[in-house]
C-alpha cells in the first residue's frame, strides 16, 4: 500500500506523470469539465471532500509555480480568497487572477480535472507544475 499522503490512484499518477508547464485543475462539484479532459471524480455527497483537503493532499505530492484561480472569488469567496494567497505564497508560487469563463477556458488543455464535492463559489484552481531541481 502507498505511504504517501495521496491514496487515490488516479491523482497520484496524474501528478507523476506532470512535467514542467503542465496543469491540473482542481474544481467543485459545479465546474464544467471539457470533453477530452481525463475527469477524475472524487465528490461523493455535497460537501465531501472538500476543496481545500483536496488542494492540500495534492501539494503535498505536486511542485507547483503557478496558480490560476477566478478573480471572482475576491468578492463573492473572500475567505478562500485569502487562505488561497497565502497557501499559495507559501508554495513560493505565483498566484493569478483571470475572468471565471477564461479560468473554465484554461481548464481544457489540463491534464486531468479533479472534481471535489465543494458546494462553495469559485473553489476552482488551476495548478501548473514545476520542477523539483
């Protein structure tokens, strides 16, 4: 059995499979996931698992230099808003804001889409990987 912090299959080896440059996309339960996109599906009721488990059991296997969430969610998701600034500063990455349709936009040419059972607005991220050298 895996000893690692992520035990789903699936996002652990989407995660190995990422260069320098490729996305993955963490989602709610409510985001459009493109036709083409690997769609990994881990809601289970309204709420499980959330988004924030979700994000930390991921950077806890992904290096990561950018993220990519929707600038809406400094207004209608302060509170997520200002725990995503400092998660994703503590990363040492770059977090940045564009329009919810261009975030839905980017989401297409992700490796693969997970999709939480967060019910709360705009708990979406776009996370482009780095190198660990």
């Amino acid at each position: 059995m895996k000893k690692g912090t992520c035990l789903n299959s699936e996002v652990s080896y989407v995660i190995a499979k990422l260069g320098h440059f490729d996305t993955l996309t963490i989602g709610d339960a409510g985001l459009p996931i493109p036709d083409g996109v690997q769609r990994i599906d881990l809601a289970v009721k309204m709420g499980l698992p959330g988004f924030r488990d979700v994000l930390e059991t991921v950077l806890s296997e992904m290096k990561i230099q950018k993220a990519t969430i929707a600038a809406e969610m400094v207004e209608i998701n302060p509170e997520l808003y200002e725990y995503m600034k400092a998660r994703i500063a503590q990363e040492g990455a770059e977090l940045v804001l564009v329009p919810h349709e261009e975030l839905k936009r980017q989401s297409a040419s992700s490796k693969a889409v997970v999709r939480t059972g967060e019910c709360k607005a705009y708990a979406n991220v776009i996370l482009e990987s780095n190198v660990t050298f």
